[in-house]
C-alpha cells in the first residue's frame, strides 16, 4: 500500500498532465479544470501519504550505467514534497480565478486552456519526481523535466500585453537554466564516475575517497550550476524577468517550487557528498549570498512594480537559505530547510495578492495612485499585510526561523569563522532592508492615498491613472487559496516544531554530527 502512494504520487499528475498537453486540448476549460485539480488532489494526497509512509521504489532502469528507478522520500525531502504537493493543487484551483489562456482585452485565445493545466501538472510531477529521486542521474532528469513546461508557462501564457517581454524572459530562463544544467551535469558525471555508484545513499561513502582536488572541482561545478536554479547573485538576473512576465500560478511555482529544487540540489549533491570541496568554496558561496541580501533589499527600496519586487526579495530572502548552507553547520543546514518551506509559503502568498492586484487593477505600478486597499478590499490588504510582515521576518511568522537560525550559524559556523561572521553581519543588515521595503509597499498599497515621491516628477505625474475606487474583494477559489497560505505561514511561524522534528534526524546524519 506504501510503495501504490509514491507510484501515485508521480502518476496522478505526471499522466493526466501529458494527456492534457497531447491529447486533451479540445476539452473546453471547466472540464479541463475539474480533470486537472482530481488529478492534483489525488496526486498531493498520495504524496503526503509517502511523506509519512516512507516507501522505497528501487528497480533497474539501465544496468550498463548503474542507473536506477530509486525513489524515497526522507526527512530531507519530505516537507519539500509536501508544499509542492499543496502548492500543486492550489496553482491548478487558481485557475477558476485568472484564466491565462484567454486574452482579456481581445476575448481571444492566446493557447489551450488544457495545455496551461497540463503544464502546471507537469512541473509539479518534475518537482515531486526530482525531491524523491535517490540517484543522481534520475535527479538530474526530473530537474530537467521541469524546465520545458515552465518555459511554456512563461512563452505562452505570460502577460498578453507585452509579447517583447514574454519572449525576452523565456529566452533568459532557458539561457540559464541550460548553461546552469550544463555545469550541473558535468559535476554530476564526474561525480558518478569518480564514485562508481550513482546511488544517492551510497555516493557519501564512495566519495569519500576522492582527493581534496577532485572534490574542489566537482563542488565547484555542482554548485556553480545549482545556484542559478537558487538563484544567487549575480546568477540572478533571469527571475525578475520571469517573475514579472509569467502568469500568477507560474510565479507561485517558480518561487515556492523551482528555486527550492536549487537548495535541494545543493543539499543533495556538493554538502552530502564533497562536503570537504564544498568547504572550501563555502565561503565565497556565503559573500554571493549576503550580496544578493543586500542588493535584492537595495532593489526593492526603489522599484515600482510590485511583482518585480516581489522577485527581487525572493533573491534576498534565498541569500539567507544560501547563508545557512554555507556555515557547514547542522543549525545551517536546518535553517535552510525550513528557510525553504517557509519562503515557499510566504513567497506563494505575496504573489496569488500581487497577480490578484493586477488583475484587478491592470497594473502593479506602485507610481499610480491607489486607494487605500484596507479599506475597499479588507480581506486582501489583510493577507497583505500579513505576508509582507512574515517576510521581514517577522516573530511568530514563517519567515523568522529560516533568517534567525541562519545568522546564528553563520555566527558559529564550521569554517572560516572571520569570513561567516562579516557575512552574518552584513545579511543582518539586509534583514533591516526588508523591514524597510515592506514598510513602503504597506504605506503605498494598504495604507493608499498617498502618491509615492517619485510620483512628484514631472513626467511620472504625467502617467498616474484614474483608479476606480471600488477593488472587489477577495471571495470564492482565491479566498481559499489565500487562506490555505495565511495558514501555513502562521503555523509554521508559531510551531516550527512542524518542520524541524522532520528535518532533525536526516540534517544530523548528513552532517556527521559535527558542532
């Protein structure tokens, strides 16, 4: 019954997801709807089954190259299987509220509602397939897979007003993300072949052998690779664009899914099995971290469109995951874990507001004069605020135990003491940043009335629109999907217990027990 929940939980949404892509594009949208969320709901459930079951799939897939069909979900994974699970159905029950594959200015279709469906299916099957794969090689396929139909996502279904935009940001995703997988793969060989295993239990050991130059070089290119998925600075520059461009459930995705399969990567691959190479580039990997801290907060201080700088922040609240990570310390690497979830969860929030905001408005440009949404849309500006306080870091919300574990580990961190140390500081820094940015986002959004100072230039003035003062409020599917997310951004913030007892045993073992 176990190992029937993990073939589920790839199954359900991987084949009902191709179907959809292939063979289900005369399916008008209800029906293409109704198929894709039984899909999601069966597929998420059995995942949280495995998550507690705990099953193993282990079968010979190619026997010449030692390759097998292993899937397990451990403490590592498990909480990563799970928010992508969740995230997985709410993207799809998303979809009754903004509907990407249909112009709203024209009324006509700009693809098949079946195929959008289809393709959140399939990076949510990617995502589950990559979290559970225990070979390295069948890791790296499903984080292949993921990238094809979330480049259809960003191509096809992003904003239907700016085509120059759409191709600009899918061409940048793809760009990178090839070369970032490039690297990842060749690691990834020499990794295997050094090693003779390509079993991700059994690569530990037989890594260890290696010598300090051969670990050096594989975790430099591991993670070289891994930190454009993350993205760290400067490897950055491709998310705004992304972000910006894609449909609301494709920047759910992206943020609270395919970033973490970066962090995951990295977990998997350079910490567990070079940790002495990923030692030694640990400390530059903390610097590019604390940059993008410091540079994504700097960003957001003065950036107009909101969901851009949404994406800005989502680069520094990474560099924090990163930090951790980086101060070879079992509380390092426990922040990154739950620092993971809890930027899944917040960042999924922020962005269902943000998309609702511009469907409502046409427009996030915090130039133009808004009324105040806490009181035209009290519901709305009440998750809002909530987000934007989790994600500053705020006691009691998601966001504090990922950014506050992180800085005390990089205060105590396993190496190079006087470089983490600079870097906790500096990342402190940014934490204040944050507070910063997400002050003015409330005062111009929540608070409203108030034209931002820029708005005092000439020719900013001369764009302000009329706004109609009535912002409908937050009802229905989005209402559900919101509250789903306020949820867990409380309960993760109040209990961390819920993550951190998952997580505990797996981060001891993968650090070895080391202080």
């Amino acid at each position: 019954m176990a190992l029937t929940l993990l073939v589920l939980m790839l199954l359900a949404p991987g084949a009902v997801g191709i179907w959809l892509v292939t063979g289900g594009r005369a399916l008008n949208a209800d029906v293409a709807r109704l198929v894709a969320l039984a899909a999601a709901v069966v597929g998420g459930l059995a995942a949280i089954g495995a998550s507690i079951a705990r099953p193993v799939l282990d079968r010979a897939w190619i026997p010449d190259l030692g390759v097998r069909w292993h899937f397990a979900v451990d403490g590592i994974s498990a909480p990563l299987v799970v928010l992508t699970a969740v995230i997985g159905v709410l993207v799809v029950a998303h979809a009754w509220v903004e509907q990407p594959w249909a112009d709203g200015h024209t009324g006509l279709l700009r693809g098949s509602p079946a195929t959008y469906l289809g393709a959140l299916l399939l990076v949510e099957t990617g995502a589950l397939a990559a979290f559970a794969a225990r070979d390295a090689v069948l890791f790296f396929i499903a984080f292949e897979v993921v990238l094809v139909p979330m480049w259809v996502l960003i191509s096809r279904y992003g904003d239907p007003r700016n085509a120059a935009a759409r191709a600009d940001a899918s061409a940048r995703f793809l760009l990178y993300t090839a070369v970032g997988s490039t690297l990842m793969l060749v690691g990834i060989l020499l990794l295997v072949g050094q090693a003779g295993t390509a079993d991700l239990d059994d690569l530990p050991a037989a890594a260890a052998a290696l010598g300090a130059g051969q670990q050096t070089l594989i975790a430099l290119l591991l993670t070289l690779g891994l930190a454009v998925k993350v993205p760290v600075f400067p490897l950055h520059t491709w998310l705004p664009a992304a972000h910006t461009t894609a449909p609301t459930a494709g920047s759910v995705l992206l943020a609270a899914v395919l970033l973490k399969l970066g962090t995951y990567g990295l977990v998997r691959l350079p910490l567990a099995n070079v940790p002495e190479g990923f030692a030694r580039i640990a400390p530059a990997l903390a610097i590019a971290g604390v940059v993008g801290i410091l540079w994504g907060g700097l960003i957001c201080l003065v950036e107009r469109d909101l969901k851009r700088l949404i994406a800005f922040s989502s680069v520094a609240h990474m560099g924090f995951v990163v930090l951790g990570l980086a101060s070879g310390t079992e509380t390092g690497l426990q922040a990154a874990l739950i620092g993971n979830i809890a930027h899944g969860v917040i960042s999924a929030l922020l962005f269902v507001i943000v998309g609702g905001l511009k469907h409502r408005w046409g427009s996030v440009d915090l130039a133009v004069v808004r009324p105040a949404l806490r009181e035209v849309s009290p519901r709305l500006g009440f998750a809002l605020i909530l987000g934007l306080a989790a994600g500053l870091g705020l006691p009691g919300l998601a966001g504090f135990w990922g950014e506050f574990l992180a800085l005390v580990a990089a205060w105590n961190p396993a190496h190079q003491e006087g470089v983490l140390r600079t870097c906790a500081v500096i990342a402190a820094v940014g934490a204040a940043l944050a507070a910063a940015y997400a002050l003015r986002v409330a005062r111009i959004v929540w608070v409203g009335d108030a034209v931002p100072d820029t708005a005092a230039d000439d020719a900013l003035a001369g764009r302000l629109e009329p706004i109609d003062p009535r912002t409908p409020d937050t009802r229905g599917v989005e209402l559900a999907v919101l509250a789903v997310l306020v949820t867990a951004v409380v309960i993760i913030g109040v209990v961390p217990h819920t993550v951190l007892s998952v997580t505990a045993s797996a981060a001891e073992t993968l650090i070895g027990g080391r202080p």
